[in-house]
C-alpha cells in the first residue's frame, strides 16, 4: 500500500510543497484532483478495498472518506475528472467497456451508467461544457474512432455523438478545461 501523496503550491515566494495525504489508492490506478468551491484541494481515488474515496483539505488538516462503500466496480486506471457547475464528475471504464460516472447529489454519492462504451480497458477525457455540464471523450467500442458523450443536465440525459479521429491502440487521452467565469458559482 502507498499513500497518497499531494503537492501544494505557496502563495508568496512562488514554491512546491510535496506531502503524504492520507488515503490508500489502489495500485495501478488513477489519482485525480480537484480545487473545490471553498478553494481547498479534493483527491480522488479508488482505495486498496475498491471504493470511491477522497481525501480533502479541511480547517483540521487532512482526512479520507469512502464516497462510494462497496466498490464502484470500475478500472481504477481509468479515473478521469471534470469540474461542472454541480461539483466534480469521476468517469471510470466499468466491466466490457461501459461508462459509469460518479457526482455528488446533496452531500450524497452516486453513480450510473452513461449510454456509450469504449473498448475494455479504454482511456477517456474528461472535459466541461461551456455551459458548466460533463462531456466524456472515449475511444468507440464500434470502430475504434473517438466519441464524446456530453450530459445535457445533472445526471442526463446524454447526447453521444462521433468526432474526427482514431487513436493508436493503447494511446492515453487527456483534455482541459477553463470553466468560464460566468459559470463559476460565488464563493460563500
């Protein structure tokens, strides 16, 4: 088992900190992160028992949490997280290429499928809307050519459509986004 381990940035002079996190990932899988609303870091990952958990930055330091006891029988490679309007989505590749993404509803996590596959294993991208919603990228278990589900409102529905392009097998796909600010909710 390893810890997870963070960086931090500083303020004033400009640094890098490099610290343990609490929390036991799962070897092999992702790590994906994110700021949050109040701006404290939030980290995800699947932990050495198979569930969703993350590590989060509070007033008290560090602490771990299960989002999701039980496993949410997924690869845990294949993690990848985006920021919307409602909090952060986890997308993950589940048993014979299914999509299952992940959120929080009032304080409570979920998951459900998103109606698209990719091929087992498969890597995916997750990205935002420019109108604060998820969008998924992934390699078309049909043809080998790259997609991208895009919700259309909390929990979907989901429009999939075809984009340009086919990865070589075993590439690894990554995307960005900048949320608009018109779409950042105020700080409390």
């Amino acid at each position: 088992d390893r810890d997870v381990t963070g960086v931090q940035t500083c303020a004033l002079p400009i640094c890098w900190v490099t610290q343990e996190l609490p929390g036991r990932p799962i070897a092999g899988g992702a790590i994906v992160a994110t700021t949050t609303v109040s701006g404290s870091p939030a980290v995800f990952f699947v932990d050495t028992a198979g569930n969703l958990a993350e590590s989060t930055l509070g007033p008290g330091g560090w602490s771990t949490d299960e989002l999701l006891h039980g496993g949410p029988g997924v690869n845990a490679a294949s993690l990848a997280l985006t920021d919307t309007t409602s909090g952060p989505e986890i997308f993950a590749v589940g048993p014979a290429g299914t999509i299952s993404v992940f959120s929080s509803t009032g304080g409570r996590w979920l998951s459900w499928g998103v109606p698209a596959r990719t091929t087992p294993g498969g890597s995916l991208a997750a990205l935002t809307t420019p109108d604060g919603h998820a969008a998924v990228v992934y390699v078309n278990s049909r043809g080998g050519g790259l997609a991208e589900a895009t919700e259309v409102g909390p929990a979907g529905p989901w429009n999939v459509t075809g984009l340009p392009g086919a990865p070589a097998a075993g590439s690894t796909l990554a995307a960005t986004t900048y949320l608009l600010p018109s779409m950042i909710p105020s700080t409390p």
